[in-house]
C-alpha cells in the first residue's frame, strides 16, 4: 500500500505535535523509513525552521508501513508506525532519557 505526500506531511505533524505536547526539547530530529527503503531525515530547530538531512526515494513513493522516529536533543524519543490503517500506531515513547 502506499501513502500520499498530504496523508505523510499530516502524520508526520501528528508525530511532532505529540512530541511538543510530552515537552521535548529542540532541535528535534524526524526520522521517517518507508517499508521500501526510502528514507528522510529533518532537524527541526522551530516551527518554521526546518533542514533536511537525508533524503532518498525508491520509486518516487513511500510504501507503508512507514516508521516515524523523532528525537530531542536529550535523546527523548517518539516512535510511531503508519500501517495498513492510514493511522500513527504509538510504539515507544522514552520520556527520561
């Protein structure tokens, strides 16, 4: 199955805001591996600032399962998968690293 860029900018919103809301401290790093080998990577140092890292596409697509990893600066993580149901599936979320 395969996935939109709106429907993956919208999870990946999701991921973050979740993150924000558990007090994660900036930079935070987006981390996004699609179940065909692409692969993104983001620093995100605000709302408005963000520089891609790492960008590499198989297919012009990402295919799902798609993991999303974010993580602060203090090595604070949020792992989250979008699976077959087109909905963030919270796997880990380390809040006292």
């Amino acid at each position: 199955m395969k996935t939109t860029d709106f429907e993956f900018v919208a999870f990946v919103a999701r991921i973050f805001d979740e993150a924000m809301g558990k007090e994660f401290d900036l930079p935070l790093y987006v981390v996004a591996v699609s179940a065909n080998g692409a692969v993104m990577a983001q620093r995100v140092e605000g709302p408005e600032e963000q520089r891609t890292l790492v960008e590499h596409y198989e297919g012009d697509t990402l295919e799902l399962p798609i993991n999303l990893l974010v993580v602060d600066c203090k090595g604070r993580h949020h792992h989250a998968v979008i699976d077959g149901e087109l909905e963030p599936r919270i796997i880990t979320y380390r809040p006292d690293a």
